[in-house]
C-alpha cells in the first residue's frame, strides 16, 4: 500500500464523503426535491442545441444576469459555478491565508472542515445555543479570518435570527459567509442586503429546491467588490454550458419552486407531528427537513427503515444530536410510508 506520506500534508487525514449503496430505496436522506428534477431544466436539456465544441462563458453571464433580474441586484454582484461547493473552495482561495482559520457553529455542515484543511487552515467551533441559535459574543470574539454560517442550518433545519447575523457581520473581523442552501424554504435571506455590507458573502445552490443536483450549480452573492475578487480567482469555464443553460431555464420559471415551498410548507407540520405522536422529539426547521430525536437506538432505527426500502440520515452518534435523525420532508404519500414504516418498527422493537 502506498504511504499516505505522499499526500499534501493538510490533506493526509481525509476520507471520501458520504457515499451509500443506492438500490431504488426512497431517498429521505439528502433533502433534494421529493417532486422531482426541475421542469425546466429538464425540457432545456431535451431541447437545446449547444454546440459542444464552444467553451462556455468564462463568467457564466447568462445565468448571472438571469439572477439579477430575479433578485433586482447587478450581474457583477454575482459568482456562478460548480455547486456551492465550489463556491466555498472560491471562498477560501479568495480570503484566506495558508493556515488562518475559519469559525463554523457547533452542529452545522461537516464539509466546511474539509475545505479549510485544504487550504491549509483549521476549524474552529462556536456551539449554538439549547435552541440551535447563534453565541454571538463567542463568535464575534474570535480571531478566525472566515465564519460560516449555514441559514437554515443543516442538520438542524432552523433559521438563526437576521438580527444576530447582522450583530456577526458587524463585530466580527473577517469574512461572514451566509449558506443559504435552503434559504428558498425560509421567510428570511441575507440577499438584498448584501450591498450594505463590506464582508458578506452569501451563497445559493440549484441541488436543492431547484432540483438539479446533478448538473452541480451554485452561486454566490456578494457587493461587486467581493463578487469582482471572488471571480478573478475563479477557475475558468467550471460551470458548463449545458448546466448554466438549464440553470436559467430553471430561474425564469418560479412556479415549481412556489409549488415546491408551498408543498413543503403544508406537509411538514404534519410530518413534525405524526414523528411526534410516534415519541419522537422533532427540532422546528425552516427548511425541507427536520432533526428529530429517535425514541429507540438511532442506528437501528436508520437499518430497519433502509431494509424497508427508506433511506434517512443517521446523526445519532454526533454530539449534541444523540440519537438523532434526519428526515427530509416528503410529499404526503411519502411521509405516510415514511410513518407507517417507523410505526411497524416500533412495534417490532417493543
Ligand atoms: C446540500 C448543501 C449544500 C449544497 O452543495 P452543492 O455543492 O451546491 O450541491 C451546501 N450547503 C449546505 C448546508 C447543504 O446542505
């Protein structure tokens, strides 16, 4: 075997990413969209004639304008590329030194480690408070040169209050990240604010409520400034063309994200409260999944319901979530099968 000795040094510790065995099972683990790829972007794909032997655009310009007029912002306030993925790989080869740190709260999205070991950095935790909230005065103390804050939160599903993002973006001394990956099933958004700001970045994906996860776009919002120094450092041509083009077919037609949210929005309370009725403690979310407690052992929970042709996310042995597990929010014949199935497993357990 070779020695791992020959990898970059930052990068010796890594493992491959979360990556299950899929054989035709109902997927209520990654909190893509339940109805389905996106229309649009579906019909673009069937209908366009790009020639492939084009580059795409070096800056993605129709989708950024596409963006534009959706958010009444500039073209230049905007980065588009691979996923909010890369996105955040943009972020830190934009902002951060070799070895600065980046703050991130305490539960939130695993993958923020990987990119700052990457670039030579390291992560540093802020605990949310009881009810998952921002420690403002934790995070503005500290000397970290990037803070990420994902809002909704995954895995926790909740929103953190605008005014403590705002208090973030004002005491603290670096770059404030907002992960609005699921900011279309939120009430609030840092986007039309991010001209009053000198350090906000705020960034978006169509993997979600866009239902488009395997074309990989994302973006990034920011005050032309940031935007401007965020695509110099870009690489080049990383969103291709046929993923921008769907991705614009997909930002001129709302109605399936309406359709989406307002599907969301009907189904989950009642999600939330058929986990409830089954003793399970639900956390409130925002977005188009919920954390719940698992009133038996998380892991048998989360095999029983994969062998029941169920995948769920199992955050169970991760502190401050023990015995937790995440659900995404189905349309109503799915979470019935979802509730029937853990119903017969309960039963089976006692
Ligand atoms: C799913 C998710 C993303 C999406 O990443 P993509 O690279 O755009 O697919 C980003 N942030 C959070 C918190 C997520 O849950």
């Amino acid at each position: 075997m070779v020695s791992r000795d020959i990898m970059r040094s930052t990068a010796r510790g890594f493992k491959k990413y979360y990556s299950p065995d899929i054989k035709g099972e109902l997927r209520l683990d990654t909190n893509t969209n339940v109805l389905g790829a996106n229309p649009a972007a579906v019909k673009f794909i069937r209908e366009q004639k790009i020639d492939l032997n084009d580059y795409p655009r070096t800056y993605s310009d129709g989708l950024r304008c596409a963006l534009a007029s959706l958010y009444g912002l500039e073209m230049d306030n905007f980065v588009a590329g691979s996923g909010s993925d890369e996105m955040l790989d943009v972020l830190f080869k934009t902002f951060t030194e070799w070895g600065n740190d980046c703050l991130v709260p305490y539960p939130s999205y695993s993958l923020y480690d990987y990119f700052a070991q990457m670039n030579g950095g390291k992560v540093l935790y802020s605990e949310l408070t009881d009810d998952f909230q921002l420690d403002v005065d934790d995070i503005i103390s500290s000397r970290a040169k990037i803070v990420i804050l994902a809002s909704p939160n995954n895995p926790t599903g909740n929103s953190f209050r605008q005014k403590d993002i705002e208090e973030v973006l004002a005491g603290f001394g670096g770059i404030v990240v907002a992960d609005e990956a699921y900011g279309e099933y939120s009430e609030n958004s840092m986007i039309p604010f991010v001209n009053e700001f000198d350090n906000m970045v705020v960034i978006r994906t169509f993997s979600k409520a866009y239902a488009m996860a395997a074309l990989r776009v994302g973006y990034a919002v920011a005050n032309k400034d940031l935007a401007e120094m965020m695509n110099a450092v870009k690489i080049p041509y990383s969103l291709n063309s046929l993923s921008e083009g769907a991705a614009i077919a997909a930002v001129k037609d709302q109605d399936f994200i309406k359709r989406s949210v307002a599907m969301v929005r009907t189904e989950r309370p009642k999600l939330s409260s058929g986990l409830s009725k089954l003793g399970f403690d639900p956390f409130p979310s925002d977005s188009n999944f919920i954390l719940a407690r698992s009133p038996i052992d998380h892991a048998a929970l989360t095999d029983a319901l994969k062998k029941k042709g169920v995948l769920v996310r199992d955050f169970g042995s991760k502190r401050r979530m023990e015995n937790c597990v995440r659900f995404t929010v189905g349309t109503e014949t799915m979470n019935n099968e979802l509730l029937s199935k853990i119903s017969d497993i309960l039963e089976d357990f006692s």
